[in-house]
C-alpha cells in the first residue's frame, strides 16, 4: 500500500482521468471515476477510512477494468490500475473481496484453472478437430499452442481454439499442446496483486512443461495469457526472459498470410468493425496484426471507431468487474455494441476470449450486428 501512497500524493486532482474511465461513463458516481481509486488507496494507506462500512467502495475498486486508460491519459504519470491491485491485495487480505473473486483465486490454486473443473478435462474442446490433435498432446516439437481456461471450458469459445488448429494444420505447422498438463496462466491471480509462492509454482509449472517439450515459440489466442506470460512470468521468476518466444495468435496467423502458407481467398460481404483488447492493445502495443489479418480479406470493407488502438475503450469484460458485477460489464458491452452500429459495423470482430464473452451476452436477438471470433472468420475465408 506505500506505492498508493505514493500515488496518491502524485495527483494533482487535474480531473483528466475522468471522462476516460468506461466504469465511471456507466455508474456516474464520483467513487467511480479514476482518481476516486486514488484517493481510497490513499486513505486506506493512512488509516483514515473505514472501508468495512462501505461497499460501495469495495465495489469500486474491484469494478474497474484495468483498461489502463486512465494511466495512459495522466499527465501525472498517475498509474491507477497499478494502485488497484494493490489496493485489491490489501482487501483480499482483509476478507472484504467480492465472493465471485475470491472462488476464482481459490479455483486456480486448487484446481489450477478458473472454473472449479477437473484440469484432466482441459481437451474437451477438441471434439471435432480430434484427427488433427491426436499425436498432439505432448509431444517433442518447436511450436506449443497455448489455450487458456475460457476457451478450454466454455463451450461457447471452443471454436476460438479449433479455429487455430485448424489454421495451424493448413498452413502444415507441427506443435504441441499440454492436455491437462497446461495450467491456468495466473492472470486473474495477478489482477488482484497475488504474486504469492502458489501462483509462482503454477507459472514455474508451465514454463518448465515448456521446456521439457523443446519448444521455441508459444502461441496465445487470450490476450490475458499472451500478457501475462510476457510480461508478468519473467519478473514472477526473476529471470531476464524466457526460454522461448510468446506470440499472440494474430501475430503468428499473418506472418503465415505474409509468407504464402495460408491465403483468405473468399470475400466476406458484410462491414467489418475490430475492437481493440485492452491487454493486446493499449496494454500489450499490438494493434496492426489483427488489423492486417482483417486487410487480407478480399475487398474488405473495414470501418474504424473514432476511439481506436491506443485510444479504444473496454468492452467491460476486463478485470474480473463481470466476476462480481456482471450487469455493469453487459451495459458497457452494450454501448459498445451501439457504437459499433452507429458507425455502420455489419460484422464486429474480436480477436480475445473476454471480449466475444461479454459481447455475446450482451447481444440479446439483435438482429443489426453480427459477433465473430477473428480466427472463426478467417478459418471459413481461407482457400
Ligand atoms: S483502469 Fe480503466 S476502469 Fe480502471 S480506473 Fe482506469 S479507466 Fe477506469
Ligand atoms: S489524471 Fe492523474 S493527476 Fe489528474 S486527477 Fe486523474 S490521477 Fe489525478
């Protein structure tokens, strides 16, 4: 909590941070917006608040998204998402944690994935790509494709996964998967500060299963997981980088597009609108590849938000707020989608595991947009 503190004094109460905080847009209440995060970090720092009287400011804390936007428009050098996670540890460790988080946390460490579900079950997905993935599983190769615990078990994900076997068994790429040997990447562990001895064991676990296989480059479709194990795995083990390569999904799907092994030879009628995650985006600086996979497509017809790469918003599944808050990470799903119609999007496309969740429940019938997973199009367009 001494870095809250630290921030807390940083801020010069200039209020820029303010318009940009999709939470604060939705509740319209002053403990919502950035600063207001700050200022509860400080006051916990110093003992002048009770927070076990006021829920509102548990809520607030855990609500935000850690979008990052904040951070990104201070002119203070603020970091906001920072302070929340360290504020969240300290809650944690009160017990005053919302009970969605708490069985995320608990999951992971006991189940080593999200959901509570036997990790043995990690390959339920692979049904209906089984002849593509059978010699798969483990096996001694270069190229490991990590899945992650959404895709691996909600099956309104699976074709996220299937889609990029069946993408990496057209262009002839050999690699490997870890079956219930992968587990979760910590992410959700790291969103609330918990760098503890278990959640270092689990990131040891996985880069060491790694290892073992030879592989040089692993491969992520979760925005999430490719973050967290750039950039958070490294420093969590104290080493200068890891053994292998990590890569996000789109990075890897247009070098393939790039050095003709595969080739999107049909068109795609509808207008194409991309949204941003903000852990691939803003937080990670990929913003092109997803958007030069989309450019490949024949006669493409691709429309842009005014708010775009560095600047674009959450779709509010972010940060565990759906954990605890679900109907404020729909609303913000929601104006997103009204966004991306006004702008006359046909099609949106998400290239993120959290964000196609969120879009889709937020979806409700309607019938003037489209939702698709980035790897579901480009599978079907390729020759
Ligand atoms: S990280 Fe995003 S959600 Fe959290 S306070 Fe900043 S702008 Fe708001
Ligand atoms: S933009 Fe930075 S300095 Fe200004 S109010 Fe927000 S946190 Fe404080």
């Amino acid at each position: 909590m001494e870095e809250a503190f630290a921030y807390f004094n940083l801020c010069t109460s200039c209020n820029t941070c303010y318009i940009t905080c999709p939470i604060y847009k939705v509740k319209k209440l002053q403990s919502f917006a950035p600063r207001s995060r700050i200022t509860i970090a400080g006051l916990i720092a110093q003992n002048r608040i009770d927070i076990n009287s006021s829920k509102r400011l548990v809520e607030s804390i855990f609500s935000c998204v850690l979008c990052d936007m904040c951070h990104n428009v201070c002119p203070s050098g603020v970091d906001i998402p920072k302070t929340v996670k360290a504020t969240r540890k300290y809650l944690v460790n009160q017990k005053l944690s919302p009970s969605g988080v708490n069985s995320i946390i608990e999951s992971i460490k006991k189940y080593k994935n999200i959901f509570s579900l036997d990790n043995e079950d990690r390959l339920d997905w692979t049904e209906e790509v089984e002849n593509i993935i059978k010699d798969k599983i483990n096996k001694k190769t270069e190229i490991a494709f990590y899945v992650g615990c959404q895709q691996s078990f909600k099956g309104s994900l699976y074709m996220m996964p299937e889609s990029m076997v069946k993408i990496l068994d057209k262009a002839r790429i050999d690699f490997t998967l870890l079956g219930g040997e992968e587990w979760c990447c910590g992410n959700p562990a790291f969103l609330v500060g918990d760098r503890s001895d278990e959640i270092k064991e689990i990131a040891k676990h996985n880069v060491e299963k790694m290892e073992n296989l030879g592989v040089k480059k692993v491969i992520m479709t979760c925005p999430g997981c490719y973050k967290a194990w750039k950039f958070i795995y490294p420093e969590l083990l104290g080493i200068k980088k890891l053994p292998f390569e990590i890569v996000h999904s789109t990075e890897f799907i247009f070098d393939l597009i790039k050095t003709n092994k595969i080739e999107i030879a049909q068109k795609y009628e509808n207008i194409l609108g991309y949204q941003d995650p903000c852990d691939l985006a803003r937080i990670s600086g990929i913003f092109e590849e997803p958007r030069d996979i989309i450019k490949s497509i024949p006669q493409v017809k691709i429309v842009e938000l005014e708010d775009n790469r560095q600047k674009a918003t959450c779709c509010g599944g972010g940060g565990l707020c759906k954990a605890s808050y679900e109907p404020i990470a729909s609303e913000i799903a929601s104006n997103k989608i009204d966004e991306f119609v006004n702008a006359g999007v046909e099609t949106l496309l998400t290239a993120c595991p959290a964000c196609y969740d969120n879009f889709a429940s937020s979806m409700n019938d309607r019938k003037d947009i489209q939702l698709k997973d980035i790897h579901e199009l480009i599978v079907k367009l390729l020759k």
